[in-house]
C-alpha cells in the first residue's frame, strides 16, 4: 500500500497533467444519434465481480466471500461454486491449454492477500504468495503455447509477476512500480502478445513476452487503465485505449496506436465520482464500456471515441463485462453493482 502522503502527491500531480492534456486534445465525434441499453435481466445477489467465457457465452459471477454463481445467457441461474479460501471482489477467467475448462482467478484490488486459483469445480490449483497489494490481474498466453499465463500488476515497488498454469513464476519486472494495470494484446509487429501496463508515471508500458521492456507510450494523460483493441489487419494498428486519471469532475479516455500515434479522446459529462473502475470490450463489435464509482456506464465507439449509449442509475459499477452467445445478434453488457448483476442489449 502506498503512504498517504504519496497518494497525496499522485492526486495533485495527476491532476495538473490531466489539465495539461485536456488543453491539447480534441474531443471525440458525438454527432451520431444515441444507442439504448435495454434491461434483459437481472440476478439478485452480492456479486461484485463479473466474468464471461467468450467461447461458450457462460457467465460467471463472484461475491466477496468466495461464492461464485454460473449464469447462462438467458439468465438462469446454473450452478453455485464455492472457492475456498477466495475472497476476492473482482475475477478473471483463464484457460490453461486447449479443450481446458475455464479457470478461475478472484482477486481484492489492494489485498495483501494470496493470489488463489480454482479449476471450474471450485477445487483450488495453486497460489501465489503476493507479499504486496494486488492492483490488477489479467491472464492471457504471452508465449503463444496455447497456455494462459496469470499477469499481476502491483501497488508499491513489486511490479509485475507473469506467473504459468503450475503456479511458477516465468518472469518478474521492476521497470515499473506500482502497476495500476495489465493487459494483453497484439501492439506490436511480432504476431504475439505483449503486456501492457499503466504505472505510476502515467505512461503505457509495454513489456515483450519474456519480460524485456518493449516501448514507454505517452498517451497525452495520466494512464490509470487501458484496454487493447485488437487489429483487424496490421498489429502495429492496435488500438490502446486509455483511461485517465481525471481532474475536477470530467475524465478523459485517449486511444492510440502500439506505436504511440494518437486516434481519438474524449472527455466524459461530469460526475460526482469520475474516475474510471472498471472497463470491458465487446466480444466481435467496435464498443468498449467503461464505468466508474459513482454508477455510470458508457459504451464507447472504439473507432472514434463515441458514445454510443450510457447508464447512469446503477447506485454502483463494481466490474463490467460483455457475453456472447452464437446465433444472437449482439453480446450482453453484463453490470454488477453489488446488488445484482443486471444484463442489457445495444439497441438503436
């Protein structure tokens, strides 16, 4: 956990560049006409993180207290998983080699706990002692071996641990401290995956599969979160985009290429508490939702930085997520809020 006085002085500093670059970027187009979220259903219960297997449309959804539920597509509830020991308010899904059943991975952002995994039972595969506060998890197959491995990103000077489907460290980096994010994604030009982290310098770092620092990224902002937009031709066309510390009462999301050239930003109405929690892209479509504490949800044009629709009465947006389903049109944008997990449809 870092001090208060550094928390102090990562507010003030990330404000004054925030001002600096909402004074020297553009906004998003706006003109096109909104789209509706329409309520599909909803599933009451204290679910705070939020997951979805792309492959199979299945959707998971985990408590505080290391209960997780199996929801279909439909809403229906499947099955109860309990996860020993987990105590998690967030959750990622992994698969560990092909034709294997999703993993899963619960973590508490600033937990000084172990970091658990379970297999799709419930039945716990490995931990990893973290000995810090965990900021981020995500998993994804860095080395291509059809294999997902397990990123966590740290508050403090820990860094990040690229950890494999035994729970052994492949590789650790202190190029950057405390990591506020990870992700994968094809931004660079070698066909693989690198990992991209938002740090407390307020630059997009990004680390080649063994670990090597790759390129630091100045995304016009202070970085809090990014996502990857994966490329539909060339990979040095990845999009990032980047959610950014705010200032005052507006945050401002930026896109940029894997080579830094900047697409779009986009600065967001005003609200009570606008800093960015949680953010998820559409499996198969050019949309993005982002959502923060204060219960707002926007769904973003990756392309251009619209928004194309909003929420703004969910009380709280713990985790997002979008499920898809073959034969149906468009994927759910799945919100937990703590209460429930409610689940809308794009509509226009």
């Amino acid at each position: 956990m870092v001090s208060e006085e550094t928390s102090v002085l990562r507010f003030f500093v990330a404000g004054a560049i925030a001002l600096l670059s909402l004074s020297a970027t553009t906004p998003a187009d706006t003109g096109r006409p909104p789209k509706t979220l329409d309520l599909v259903w909803s599933s009451g219960g204290p679910w705070t993180g939020i997951a979805a297997d792309d492959a199979t449309g299945r959707i998971f959804a985990l408590d505080p207290h290391g209960s997780c539920v199996e929801i279909d597509f439909d809403g229906k509830t499947v099955r109860t998983i309990r996860l020993p020991g987990a105590g998690g308010t967030k959750l990622r899904l992994a698969k560990f080699g092909p034709g294997q059943d999703v993993a899963f991975v619960p973590f508490r952002v600033w937990g000084n706990r172990d970091l658990s995994v379970y297999d799709s039972a419930g039945k716990e595969l490995w931990t990893h002692p973290t000995g810090a506060g965990i900021d981020d998890v995500w998993a994804g197959d860095l080395d291509g071996n059809g294999e997902d491995e397990v990123i966590v990103g740290y508050n403090g000077k820990t860094g990040v641990h690229v950890v494999d489907k035994a729970g052994k460290i492949r590789w650790t980096s202190t190029a950057v401290g405390d990591v506020w994010s990870v992700c994968a994604g094809h931004v660079s030009d070698d066909g693989r995956l690198q990992l991209v982290t938002s740090a407390y310098d307020g630059k997009v770092h990004v680390f080649g599969r063994d670990g090597t620092p790759r390129e630091i990224l100045d995304p016009g902002c202070w970085s809090q979160m990014n996502r990857i937009v994966e490329p539909s031709a060339s990979p040095r066309q990845a999009t990032i985009v980047v959610a950014c510390h705010p200032s005052g009462r507006n945050a401002t999301i930026n896109a940029i290429t894997g080579d830094g050239a900047k697409r779009w930003s986009l600065t967001l109405p005003g609200d009570a508490e606008p800093e960015v929690e949680t953010a998820s892209l559409a499996p198969g479509r050019p949309w993005i939702a982002i959502g923060n504490g204060s219960g707002s949800t926007y769904v973003l044009d990756t392309g251009s930085g619209a928004i194309l629709a909003s929420l703004s009465d969910q009380e709280y947006v713990s985790e997002l997520a979008w499920a898809a389903k073959a034969g149906n049109p468009s994927p759910l944008l799945l919100v937990a809020t703590g209460r429930e997990v409610n689940a809308y449809r794009m509509n226009p």
